[in-house]
C-alpha cells in the first residue's frame, strides 16, 4: 500500500503541491519513493491544497492529513553552499537532494547521486543537521567542504533541478490564457 502526502516545494519562483508517496512496507525492492506522475511520465502538481487534494482524488490516491510538510526550497540551492554551513543549511540541502532523487526516480531518469566521492558529501550533509538520534550529547558537528565537494553538490542538485523542469506537467491558469 503507498503511503501518500502533500509536499509542498518551491521552483523556480513558484509555489507547488507535490503528491509525495513512499511504499515502506516493502523493503526487499529498496527505494521505493516518489512523485506522483501521470500516464505520459510528467510530474503532477497543484498550486492550492484544495487543488492538491482534488487532483489526489482524480488519481484515486488518498493523502494523509495529519502529516505536516515541510517547504522543501529548490531555488537558491548555491546560494546555501556558499554560507557557513549550519544544521538548517545542511537539512535544507539534504531534503531537496532526497526530494530531486525521488523525482528522479519517479520519471525513470537519474540523479546520478551515487559514488564515493558524493556518497561522502551527502554523508557530511547528513551529519551536519545533527539530529538527536545520531550526535552524541553535548557534541557538534560542522562539516566543511572543499571546492570539490560543493562542485559535485552543486552537480547532484543542477541535474535534478533540470529533471524537475522536463517533467513538469504544464499547467495555466485562465488568466494566462485570456488574449
């Protein structure tokens, strides 16, 4: 059974309602979340969560309401790269890398996120939001990375910024339309 949310991200200026859905009770078949896509591979999204839930109900999906989402920011990703790296930078960078793979996998292309070198920085990532569960009390950690390692980044996030872009499902508004 797919476990299904409302995620809400930001690109390219714009405000959308993602149907984010994960299958986590299965798994032997690995990584199993997405996007939700349409019949021709291209990502749907609304921009109101009453859109949002009607487009749920069109793709006969059903959303789970008490699920906060947190806004996941696709634009200005360098920008985060270039400041000293903080627990929020390093969790604003991780979800939008997680979020661009599960896009990735939803369209059948390829993050081409994988490899020591960016297994590493997304390993830095991980343990730079510091989470509870994993840092010790009373410990810290701030990653630093070299030139390197903010160009691979950087790669990891161009790449799924331009797969987002190609498989938008095109949408309009009336007032877009109107002569």
């Amino acid at each position: 059974m797919r476990y299904s949310v409302a995620q809400w991200i930001e690109f390219r200026g714009v405000r959308r309602g993602l149907v984010w859905q994960s299958d986590d009770e299965t798994p032997a078949k690995g990584d199993t979340d997405g996007v939700l896509v349409d019949d021709g591979g291209r990502i749907v999204w609304a921009r109101t969560p009453r859109e949002l839930t009607e487009l749920a109900e069109q793709y006969g999906v059903t959303l789970e309401e008490d699920v906060p989402s947190e806004l996941v920011k696709l634009d200005g990703l360098k920008k985060l790269l270039a400041l000293p790296i903080s627990d929020d930078i390093c969790n604003q960078l991780i979800n939008a890398w997680n979020l661009l793979g599960d896009v990735a996998r939803s369209v059948g292309a390829s993050l081409d996120d994988r490899g020591a070198d960016k297994d590493r920085c997304y390993e830095k990532l991980f343990a730079g939001m510091n989470l509870k569960i994993y840092t010790a009390p009373g410990e810290h950690y701030a990653p630093h990375f070299k030139k390197s390692e903010k160009r691979l980044i950087k790669e990891v996030f161009n790449r799924g910024r331009i797969i987002l872009d190609a498989r938008l499902q095109e949408r309009t508004t009336a007032q877009e339309q109107a002569p």
